[in-house]
C-alpha cells in the first residue's frame, strides 16, 4: 500500500516517497503542528496485524525514545489513522555510507568520524540494553555537517517476514529459529555468524556487524561475498589485503577483532572499539615515544652453493614468497627454493630446463607454487607453473614477450609489447587489460588492492636500446580498469611494484627507493627514501628495465647486489697488463664510457657525461697536454679510431636520428655524416679497416610491431670513396652488442653472437663472408 503527496496520518501530511526497505515505506512528511519536517515509516501490515507483537514494539519504542543521544536518530511516536500504522522518526539529511562506498572506499581520514559515531551510538543503545542488529552502511546516515546518526534501532529483532527485496546484499532476512528475544532478523552480509546459525545473539551481534561496515568504508568491498554470503560468514574470511596500504596497525587490528568469528574471540564491548578509535591516532603524535624500542634494520647475505650461477636471461632471478618466509632464484638454468628457516637450498625437481631460457619465478599467494617463463626466443615463451615441492611443471598459455608479471587471487598479470594481460592460474586464453600506445612499453604490471586499478611501469620503445639510463626516465603509472583513467606518478624510474606496508619501490640510477603511497586514492603521500644502493641489473639487451629485487607483503626485501648505475656514479680510467697489473691514468674520476685507444698509443678517446649530454673527450696518455673535448651538441657515444689515429668515428643524435659521423682528432673539422639509418635503426660504429675505406658497424633495429624480437643486430659495411652500405654476411643477433672487430689484416671479423640457452660466443668469419668458426 503506498501513499500519495497529501494524504494526512493524522498530524502528518505526506510530501514525498523517499524509499523502500524490509521494514516498509519511508516518507517525507510535514508535522503540521511542530511546523517541522519529519519522515514516516509505514509499517508492514504483517507487523501490525499482531496485537500481541504490536504491544511489545510499542513498549520498546518508548525505550528507544528515551535514547537521546546525538548519533541515533530520533523516533518522536507512534501514528495511526484509517488502519495505517506508522512510525515517526527524526529526518535525517545527507547520504549514507554506502551511497559513498559506491564511488569507492571511504579515506582513511573521513572513514575513522564516522566510524566513531557509529559506535558512540552503539554504547548508548547497548547500555540501554538495546540491540540493533541490523546494523548496515545504509542504516547509517552522515548529515552535511559531519554528524552521523544510525537509524533503524531495535526494530528488525521483531520482524517476521522474509525478505522480498532482491538485493541479497541489503535485504533482511530472517533466521533460522527463535532466540528467547524473539525472531532473529539481520542482513545477511553484516549477519554474524552466530546470528546466520540461529544461536542466541548478544552485543557482539552488533559488533560483528560494526567490523563489517569498517571493512567496506575502509575497502569499497562488502568483507564477504554477496552470491553466497550466509556461507562466507561461516567459513571465508575478508580478504585482508584490500586495506589501503596507510591503514594503521592498530586500526587494521580492531577490524580484525570486530570479525573474529568465535565470539569469545571477538571485542566484547563496542566501548572498546570506541577507546581505540580515539587513542589510537595518537600512537602517531610526534611526541609519543614507545616503551619498546623500535624495530632495527636485519641484514644478511646468502650466497649461492659452490658450483651455482644466477641464470641471467634478462628479467629477475629471484623471488620472495608473500609471507616472507621462502626464497627461489634461478641458476643453472633451474630454480632452486630456499626456506628463511633452513641453511641450504634445495633444486626444485622438474624445473631443468635444457634449452632457451628460464626467467622471472613469482611466488603463488599462498607460497605453494611457483610460476615462471620458459621459452627459446621471444617469439615463443611458454608461462608454466611447479609445486614447490616439485613435479612435473603445468603449462598455463603460451604467449610472445613476457615483460615481467604478479600473481594474485584472480590470476597472473603479465606485460607484453600489446598491453597488460591476465590469465587464470589454472590456464586458460589471456585476456586484455589495459592496451598501450605504440611506442610504449607496460612493464611489469601488478593490480593494486580493489582489484580494479593497475599499477606499472609505462616507458618508450626506444629504452630497449637506450640501457638502464633510458629506463630510469621511465613513468610510473596507475591505470584504473573501471574509467581507463591513467594516473602517472611524480617519480620516475622501472620495475616499479606496491608493497601492501603502503609504499611503490622502484630502482632510479642504481638505486631502490620507497615511496609512501595510498593506492585508495592513487596518490604519492611523502617523499622518496633511498632503501637499497646498488641493485643489480642487467648490462645488455632488451630487459635492462629489470631491477633484480623481491619485496614481502612483510616489507621484507632481498636483492642482488650490484654496481650503482653507470650512469651516476664517477669512475677512474686505467690500464691492465696481461699479468693483471692496473695502473691508474691521472685524472680526476669522471662519467666514463667506452674508451678506445688510438692504434699509434698516444691518445686515449672517451665517452663523458649522462644520458642526456654525452661527448667525446680526447685524453693525451704521455700527460703533455689538458684533456680536450672534441664533440659538442646533442648526445655523443660510442668513439671508434681510424687506423691512422688520425680521424675518430662515432655516434651522434645531433641531426635527430642516430646516425654515425666522422671528425679529425684535432678538432679542426666540423663532423661529416657517415651513415642514413632508417626510421628506428641505430647505427652503432664499431670497427675500421686498415686502408680507412671501410667500417664495420652494427646496425640495431627496434620495431614498432608488437612482435617479438623488440630489435636485432646485425654487422653491416660502410665503404668509401663511394659511401654504399652493404650487410656483412647472416649475422644477426637478438640481443648485442656485437662488440665486431676487424683483424690487423682486415682478413677476418671478430665478433660475440647471441644464442638463447648458449649465450654469448665468439665467433670468427673470414672477411669476405664464409662459414664462421665458433671460438
């Protein structure tokens, strides 16, 4: 039965129907005597119709109205007219908590008020010995000036009807059998589980329903799952990752103990819940100090057995299991598990991997599997995963250029040139999250706690050639999956990953940094800090974009150590004889590349500065002279000597492509331009011949297709007087460079190959192309 605009109950003309629920219909009515706005709810005829039932509701709802407290809202009577029985209550304005939820979790900030309120009105009521149980996001209301109020108290313990809303997650429902309070009624996804058996339910009842509605303000997700919730009360717990990382010990503690699902473990009094959501902001005060000493920094080293090498294929070598308690790395081509708890590692049985390449093992959530990539060249990898025990290795998909992956509940999430795909752990088709630009790069990306955000490190395909240093001025970027909004960090840097302790790591110049950050609402919350300094990284090839770390939902780290990134850190040039003496050259420390002596021994030539100004230099070796810059304007590498020592090739991207020029030692000249690459080739000089009329260099090429090998190398001539280009022979590399050289006789080329599996190998052909001989 509902009622129009106008119609009378008694004092109360109608304006407007404001919604519906178990309990009945809700209007917005005039009091035409107080001259004041209040809100009737109309009871269920089933409810009415029991005389017996109506004597104890009306008994009760004078308790209730002795309840003046300034969260609950106020039930001011009881109206009747033409047999319509309804209830008066206090109007409440503003919207409730869930309709905020709907847009996402609540801020930490605005969630803890409100949560407050709510259990300052739960002592009132409980103290009263009143129990709400029906305790729900939308039987909450937050007013415009911060004041919430519960509604709806002492009422759903006495209704009789089940349910008719379809909305399981909203809709009462009645329980299984009487209690001696009456007929139990809850919601069943804030149901306690005492409550969802039937049993005798208590002030914990309302607790255990408080802890739900925490969660969700805190998470944006209901703590157990709609389609089957009486089930997930019993028997699932929360998924405890989705808090915001900036959730508070103490605060994450509370939610925890709200949901307790053995009573006697739950907090037995909701005064408790309300002292620690008073004191516990202060644990954080600047001038608290803790009785325990803080918590110290451990550090130790595992080395790897006699015998054992780290197998580096270009993405990581290492892993942490989410607990911090296990360990797996990658040597001799298979993987090896170590426990925190045991000296020695053990071989993982049926991990062997004889030929191409294994890379990048993650741990499963729970730590009982082991995911990682097998394949024979980028074009084919294969994703499998082995118990950690051992067996027989199952394969999930098959797929081209892995670029790094995680692993959480609802799959693995992997890159790839194309975008960011997931794929059941069980197998299945990989599915496309998040597509990329052309020329970018999504590197290993990892879904964020709501499932429904990516973070990932996002660069240009032009870092595949351009090293480490390409990689550092890579974005970090969150990309939500719901409105294709993508949010970029302030931080730059590669392998960047969210820690649940609240903060992105990721590796800059050779570095680890930590970040605090609120993946609730995708922003950074401080500065960066320096964790690690020296993390190794690959030196070549197409994954110098890997940082070889393994972070713990913990926060426990472990890393392979390495050198500071090239880049960054100042280094001194010296010579070593055959019986490996090393005698340092006078001068100061430096930013230096590639240094070539000339063939007559009197000149050192030297790549100097970073990545984004490089330039020859030209050291006298005898110390007769100051040391001379020969290159000015744009980037600079890669120098390379005439025969005569007269004339110094190298690369420059002066003239916007990266082209290779020619230009007299003494600076007397200004450069000529040798070589015309493609649109992304690079050309890289690498060795002259005797007579000057031809130079071997190695020509790399970066596709702009998706598919794989990202670039390849091959050796290629430049002959004057007539300036062609001409291949040299099959050579060709997927990974380089191929550091080519000609023999004193110009007869033969030197030159290291790749091979997957093999990995580099000196090869030696004969000048006019034949058969190479492997060394």
């Amino acid at each position: 039965m509902g009622l129009s605009a106008g119609t009378r109950l008694g004092a109360y003309e109608v304006i407007a129907f404001l919604g519906e629920g178990g309990m009945g219909q809700v209007y917005r009515a005039r009091d035409t005597k107080l001259e004041r706005d209040v809100a009737l709810k109309v009871l269920p005829e089933t409810f009415t119709s029991d005389q017996d039932r109506l004597t104890r509701f009306q008994r009760e709802a004078k308790v209730l109205a002795s309840l003046n407290h300034p969260n609950i809202a106020a039930i001011y009577g009881l109206e009747e007219a033409d047999g319509v029985r309804a209830l008066v209550l206090e109007l409440v304005e503003g919207p409730t908590p869930a309709d905020r939820i709907a847009q996402g979790g609540i801020p930490v900030d605005e969630a803890l008020p409100i949560a407050k309120q709510i259990a300052e009105a739960l002592e009132a009521a409980h103290d009263a010995g009143i129990i709400h149980r029906d305790l729900k996001p939308a039987n909450i209301k937050v007013k415009p000036d911060g004041v919430t109020k519960v509604l709806d108290f002492g009422l759903a313990k006495h209704l009789t009807s089940a349910a008719t809303d379809s909305n399981l997650a909203n809709s009462p429902t009645l329980s299984m059998q009487a209690t001696r309070a009456g007929l139990v009624l809850g919601t069943p996804a804030y149901m306690s589980p005492e409550q969802a058996r039937g049993q005798a339910v208590d002030e914990r009842t309302d607790i255990w329903a408080f802890g739900c509605v925490l969660y969700e303000m805190l998470t944006g997700k209901r703590a157990f799952d709609v389609s089957n919730t009486l089930a997930a009360v019993l028997k699932s717990d929360p998924d405890w990752t989705r808090l915001p990382g900036n959730t508070a010990p103490w605060l994450r503690i509370l939610t925890e103990r709200c949901l307790a699902k053995d009573r006697r473990q739950r907090i037995a009094d909701i005064s408790a819940a309300q002292f620690v959501l008073t004191e516990g902001p202060k644990f954080f005060a600047p001038n608290f100090r803790p009785s325990n000493p803080p918590l110290t920094v451990t550090r130790f080293s595992v080395r790897l057995p006699k015998g054992q090498q780290f197998t580096e294929d270009g993405l990581r070598v290492i892993a942490i299991s989410r607990d911090g308690t296990q360990m797996v790395y990658v040597a001799n081509h298979r993987l090896y598990l170590r426990s925190m708890a045991e000296f020695v590692s053990r071989p993982i049985l049926g991990s062997e991997f004889t030929e191409g390449f294994l890379l990048d093992p993650i741990f499963s959530p729970d730590g009982q599997s082991i995911a990682f990539w097998v394949g024979t060249s980028p074009n084919s990898c294969i994703l499998k995963k082995i118990p950690v025990t051992g067996g027989s290795p199952v394969t999930i998909c098959q797929t081209t250029a892995p670029l790094g992956m995680s692993w959480d509940a609802a799959g693995i999430l992997f890159g790839r040139l194309d975008g960011i795909l997931r794929v059941a752990d069980t197998g299945g088709q990989p599915q496309r999250l998040v597509r990329v630009e052309e020329d970018g790069i999504a590197w290993r990306p990892q879904m964020l706690p709501g499932g429904d955000a990516v973070l990932f490190t996002l660069a240009d395909k032009s870092a595949f050639a351009g090293g480490t240093e390409a990689w550092d001025a890579a974005r970090i970027v969150v990309h939500s999956l719901k409105t294709n909004e993508r949010t970029t960090l302030p931080q730059t840097g590669s392998d960047a990953s969210y820690i649940p302790t609240g903060h992105v790591v990721y590796v800059s110049g050779g570095t680890l940094f930590a970040v605090p950050f609120d993946a609730l609402r995708r922003q950074i919350t401080g500065g960066p800090v320096p964790v690690v300094e020296g993390i190794r990284r690959p030196t070549f090839g197409l994954t110098t974009g890997t940082a070889y770390y393994s972070a713990s939902d913990t926060g426990s780290l472990m890393f392979v150590g390495g050198p500071r990134s090239i880049a960054t850190v100042e280094q001194d040039l010296a010579f070593v004889d055959r019986k490996g003496n090393v005698e340092r050259l006078h001068l100061q420390s430096g930013q230096y590349r590639f240094p070539r002596v000339a063939p007559d021994g009197k000149h050192l030539a030297v790549e100097v500065g970073d990545v984004q100004n490089a330039n020859i230099w030209i050291y006298d070796l005898a110390g007769m002279a100051s040391p001379q810059q020969l290159t000015f304007g744009g980037r600079n590498r890669f120098p390379v000597w005439s025969h005569d020592s007269e004339c110094l090739l190298f690369q420059s991207d002066r003239e916007g492509d990266l082209a290779i020029f020619a230009q007299r030692a003494n600076g007397s000249q200004t450069p000529d331009r040798l070589t015309k690459p493609e649109k992304g080739v690079l050309h890289v000089p690498l060795s002259c011949s005797r007579d000057g009329k031809t130079l071997l260099f190695d020509a790399v090429l970066v596709r702009d297709s998706p598919t794989p090998p990202f670039h390849s190398h091959s050796l290629s001539m430049f002959s004057l007087p007539d300036q062609s280009v001409e291949p040299f022979g099959d050579v060709q590399s997927s990974a380089g460079p191929t550091h080519a050289v000609l023999s004193p006789d110009d007869h033969w080329v030197a030159y290291v190959f790749f091979e997957p599996r093999v990995g580099h190998q000196c090869t030696c052909s004969h000048f006019h192309p034949q058969a190479p001989s492997v060394w």
